[in-house]
C-alpha cells in the first residue's frame, strides 16, 4: 500500500513537466523499484500508437534497466539492443543503450565483449560526449581490473585529452592514473597524478580530498607544498559544501608563509 501511495505522490508531482502519462508512472515505478510494474507501462508506451518515438525509446530503454537493476543481463541486453535497433534516430538514448550493454558485460566481467561494446559508444555515436567520456572510462576499468595497469593508463589518459569539458569523468579518469602508477609501484608519478586532480577545475570534492590525502607532503616540499595550496584555492568554488576543507586549506597556508 505505501509503494502504490509513493508511485502515486511521484506521477502527480512529474506529470506537469512529462508530455507522455505511461512515461511519469514509468518512472514512477522506476524510482521505487518496482521494476515489473515499470516494465508494464514501458510496454504500453510502445505499444501506443500516439506515444512519440523519443517516448518509444525511452520506454525500451527503461526495460532494459529494469532487467539490468535487477542484475540478470543476459535479459538487459536484448533489451537495450532493441532501443539502437528500433529507435536509431533517437541518439541519444541509442547511446545510452550501447553503453549499458558494455555495462552488462563488465558486471559480469567478461571484459572481451565488454571493451568492443564501450567502444562502439565512441565510434558511433560521437557527439554524445557524456557517455563517450563514460565509455572510455569503463574501458580503462576493463584493463584496470586485470591488472593490465600498462593498457588501462593510455585509456584513462584518454578520457581527459578527449573529453576535457566532462569535468566529473575527468576527475575518476587522473585518480585511476594515480592508482595504476601505485599499483607499478612508481610513486613519484602517482603523486603528480594526485597533485594534478587536485588542481582540476570542477573536479568532486570529495575525489580532491581523497587525492590530497594521499599526497606526501614532506616529500613534496614547503615551497610546493604552498604553491599547489594557492593553486587549490583558486579553482576549488567558495560555496558552503566546500567550506570546511577551504578553511583548512587556508590554515595550512598560514602556517607555511
């Protein structure tokens, strides 16, 4: 009874903003995981003759997530296939697809079929950047998660050079850069990897700090030590979330002229 009452308090508070009524219950569903009642609204907005073709696309691709939620991928992935099979004019979604397909395939660790998958996100469909920032992340998790640190650092590497304006996937790709030179065992490396995160613009704080943190700063030296500490200050915002560790910031600051 209370899921029915918060499936119902999320449609009336979607329904002002969303053209298509299947697609809010749809979501509805979605958010409060009820994923067999989701699936049945995705298929009757495929099944409706008036749904759009977005709201179509969108419909198959939440199908695919109910199955993928619920961790049986061998059932997720003919699903997301249907969205580029039967919707390929609705890109973006299309993407979305492509890329949990990947997903699907990484969860189960099968990183052979995973990496040409993420891949594909890349060579077609382009000018999606958010999800080809993700996919060439999830391709340096392949190789980073069997220990091919030598294969996964370029891809890394490569979702900073490609995609720099995806501040966020930037920021996961220098702290994995950070972890493959750990893992080489070549320290004085890891540690500009670190040093260079915290330097990033719109970079997550708490992905700043954990690289701080992992900073030798007496190794590092006082005169570097204080010069990457104005460089912080600088591009890290002045809001209230950031507030305590900018403070600190500033006491070490002090402390060291």
């Amino acid at each position: 009874m209370f899921k029915k009452i918060l499936i119902a308090l999320i449609v009336s508070m979607l329904i002002p903003v969303t053209a298509s009524a299947g697609i809010v219950e749809m979501k509805a569903a979605y958010k409060v995981k009820d994923y067999a009642l989701c699936s049945s609204e995705a298929a009757k907005v495929i099944a409706d003759s008036k749904a759009t073709v977005s709201d179509k696309a969108k419909a198959q691709l939440y199908i695919g997530y109910c199955y993928y939620r619920q961790k049986d991928y061998a059932k997720a992935i003919p699903e997301f296939q249907k969205v580029i099979s039967n919707y390929p004019e609705v890109v973006k979604q299309c993407a979305v697809a492509q890329r949990y397909i990947g997903h699907c395939y990484y969860r189960q660790k099968d990183y052979a079929k995973a990496i040409p998958e993420f891949q594909k996100v890349i060579s077609d469909y382009p000018t999606e950047l958010a999800n080809c920032a993700k996919a060439q992340r999830y391709i340096g998790y392949c190789y980073y998660d069997q220990k091919d640190f030598a294969k996964a650092l370029p891809e890394f590497q490569k979702v900073i050079s490609d995609y720099p304006e995806r501040k966020m996937q930037c920021a996961k790709a220098q702290d994995y850069i950070g972890l493959c030179y750990v893992k080489e065992g070549k320290i004085v490396e890891a540690q500009a990897s670190y040093m260079q995160l915290c330097k990033m613009q719109g970079a997550p704080l708490g992905r700043v700090i954990s690289a701080f943190n992992k900073i030798d700063k007496v190794a590092l030296g006082k005169v570097e030590y204080l010069k990457l500490i104005d460089t912080m200050l600088l591009v890290i915002p002045a809001t209230a979330a950031n507030a305590e560790f900018l403070g600190m910031l500033k006491s070490e600051q002090e402390k060291l002229k």
